[in-house]
C-alpha cells in the first residue's frame, strides 16, 4: 500500500513538472525537476546512483546508474525520445534485479500527454 501511494506521488510530481514544462526538453532537466519536486514532498531522493556488477572474476564499478532512487525502494528511469522500446523496459528491469529493487517507472517526457509515457515495472 506505501509503495503504490510512492508510485502515485512520482507520477504526480512528474505530471505536474510535465504540463509546466511540456516536451523537448533533455532528461538532464526533468531528473533535476522531478528530484526538486520529490525532495520538496519530503521523500528521501538518490539521483545518478552508481552500482556495480560482478561478471566472474570481473567486477565493474560503475556499470549502471539509476536516474533517480525514492525512498530505497522505487527505481526512476527517465527517457526523452520518440518512444520506449523493449530495451528501455530491459535496462530498468536489469537495473531493479542487481539493485534487489521490486517497483519501477520508466518516464517519457517527450510525448504530447505524459500518461502516454509512463510505464509501470514490477519484478
């Protein structure tokens, strides 16, 4: 129940940052919007989390980032592109199954309604 009321406050805040800003922008500026807007809601934000991956005898530092990280449990892939794809959906999935995370959205802010870009993930 907590998850899905942390899910609902994300999609809120990003709605919200979407109708005021619209599309065309770089993810770089709706990671911080949405990381303003999420902080100033009171939750705990992690943005550009670095984690490694261990391959054999290979450990790789930073093998992936997670855009942005609410409350230790709900993983936050933002895109800006035409349309996401089965890869977009397969890089949040890799990055909540080595993060032992089981909630994710994957965003889309250059669509016209942004309900059109978001997806929810669950493992």
């Amino acid at each position: 129940m907590v998850e899905d009321l942390l899910t609902r406050k994300v999609i809120g805040a990003a709605i919200e940052i979407h109708k005021e800003l619209g599309p065309g922008l770089l993810e770089s500026a709706y990671q911080r919007c949405l990381e303003y807007e999420l902080l100033a809601s009171g939750l705990e934000v992690k943005k550009e989390l670095i984690f490694p991956i261990r391959y054999k005898e290979v450990v790789l530092n930073h093998a992936y980032r997670i855009d942005l990280l609410v409350e230790n449990q709900l993983v936050i892939e933002l895109k800006t592109v035409e349309f996401l794809t089965d890869v977009h959906l397969a890089q949040i999935l890799t990055y909540m199954k080595f993060g032992g995370y089981k909630k994710g959205i994957l965003l889309n802010f250059d669509v016209k309604v942004l309900k059109d870009g978001i997806k929810r993930v669950v493992l």
